[in-house]
C-alpha cells in the first residue's frame, strides 16, 4: 500500500527545504542586528551618564549667595550650603530647607521671560 520509494525520499536530507537546514548561517544574520542594538545602548547610556555628570558639577557648584531654581518651580537664594541639603530663602523671612537633588539649577542657566 505505501510506496517505499516515496517513504524514503521524504527521509532523506536533500528532500528538506533550505530554511531547515541553516545551521550557523542563520545565526551569523542576526549578528549586524546585535551589533546595532548594542552600539544604541551604548549611545543611550553614554548620554545619561554625561546628563548625570553636568548635574552634578552643576549642584557641587552652587555657593551661598547663588540665585537658584528649585524643583517646584521656586526661584530663591541659597543660603547656607550643608552636605545634603542647601537651605534657600524664597521670600523675606521665609526660609526652606531641600535636598540637594531638589534642586532644579541656577537662575543663570535658565533663561528668564521679559515681566
């Protein structure tokens, strides 16, 4: 009932088609693609860790007297400059204390809109 030949061409390896048999050239395909993926990320971090960087000086900068912006939108004056935390004087008498990260930049960074 079942034809032999038939039975034994389909067994052989010459019958498969060619996207089976592969092997390492499809994985050398894939290697551009890796590398463009991992030149990216390269790129992406590189440009966080300079952002990171220019913040830092930017806050290790700041001295008493320094007209700053804060997180919140709030220009004041830094007051005193502590090891955490700056305390800044937002209004007469009116004095508030943030961590250094809340701190937004320097008025000098920033450009101001014509009142």
């Amino acid at each position: 009932m079942f034809n032999s030949v038939a039975i034994a061409a389909a067994a052989a390896p010459d019958s498969c088609p060619a996207s089976a048999q592969q092997g390492p050239a499809g994985l050398i395909s894939f290697i551009p693609m890796i590398l463009i993926f991992v030149v990216m990320f390269y790129f992406m971090f590189r440009s966080q860790k300079k952002q990171a960087q220019k913040r830092q000086q930017m806050i290790d900068s700041v001295v008493k007297g320094a007209d700053v912006i804060i997180a919140g939108g709030i220009y004041g004056k830094v007051i005193t400059v502590k090891d955490k935390t700056f305390i800044i004087q937002i209004a007469d008498k009116v004095n508030v204390e943030i961590t250094k990260a809340g701190l937004n930049g320097l008025v000098s960074d920033h450009p101001q809109t014509a009142e």
